[in-house]
C-alpha cells in the first residue's frame, strides 16, 4: 500500500466509491448519483484550484481510500480555511486507511499553508468523529437537521483544526 496524488486516471474508482456513499451511507448528504461529467468537472476544479487528491493504493494499483479538500466559502475572507472529505472503500473500512488520508491532508494543507481545516461530519459517524478527534480536531458545533437523506433528518458535526502556519499570511 502507498500514497499517490490521484490524476484523472483515477477517477472511474474514485467515480465508483462515491456513488457508493451516496448510496449505501450518509456519510455524504448528496443524493443522486454522479457521472463521467460531473468527474470531469471536479478534477478541473481541483487542478485549477491546487487542490490535492490524495490516494492510497494497493500493489495492483486499486484506489483503496482517498481524501481531497476544497474551499470552505468562496468569499475572500476564507481564503485560509478548506473543507476537506474522506473516502474508504467500503471492504477497507475500519482497517485505519482514513487516518493515513487524514495525516496526508494535513499535511498537504500545512504545505499549502492553510491555517483552518474543517471537517462536516454525520452526527451518527462516531467513527470518523473519533478519527477526527484523535487527529487534534475539536467539534465546533452541530448543525441540527441541516440534511435529508434516507427518509430522515441528518444533523451534522463541524470539526475543526487549526493548523501552525504563519501569523501574517500574503495579503489578499
């Protein structure tokens, strides 16, 4: 198993994973699935952005988890704050692969020099709520009812770090 920047080649697996979420958990509040399209837009967004997805595969080159950020608020303000996502392949779940993509993360954002990363989580995920926490994330609040999904409300859990970057970043 190793770490790779996932480049569109990827992005069938990365495509399959998410439609399995978006399916089978409420790990994502979405609720329709995705297509080649939407893929396409989203690694445009991504490389246009400097935004890293970062990939952990096997020694046949399967994506076995992955885990991307994106702008937290598109105002100028949040220039220094993301919202970052994880994705385990549902037969790797549990195995300690999310805490790999989230030290990765971290560390990609500290390199990037972001100063906040936030985490919105299911309120019912203890798992990646305790992942989080033991990662240095502190819940933030909850967000009650803010989703639908499976016939009931889903509440959600902001989870935040701040991350050592410099005091007095590049004007904006």
């Amino acid at each position: 198993m190793h770490l790779i920047e996932c480049s569109r080649s990827y992005a069938d697996q990365i495509l399959a994973m998410y439609n399995d979420v978006i399916k089978t958990s409420t790990a994502m509040f979405e609720t329709h699935e995705r297509n080649q399209a939407y893929m396409s837009t989203w690694f445009d967004a991504k490389e246009q952005s400097g935004y890293p997805v970062i990939g952990l595969v096997d020694d046949q080159d399967v994506l076995l988890a992955f885990g991307t950020y994106g702008s937290f608020r598109s105002s100028s303000g949040y220039l220094y704050t993301i919202e970052h996502s994880i994705h385990v392949r549902k037969e790797h779940r549990g195995k300690g692969l999310g805490k790999i993509i989230l030290t990765a993360l971290i560390e990609k954002a500290i390199e990037q020099q972001y100063h906040c990363m936030v985490g919105a989580i299911d309120s019912e995920n203890t798992a990646s709520i305790h992942l989080h926490e033991k990662a240095g994330f502190e819940s933030i609040g909850v967000v009650k009812e803010a989703g639908y999904k499976f016939g009931t409300y889903r509440s959600l859990v902001l989870m935040q770090l701040l991350l050592p970057t410099p005091e007095n970043p590049k004007g904006i």
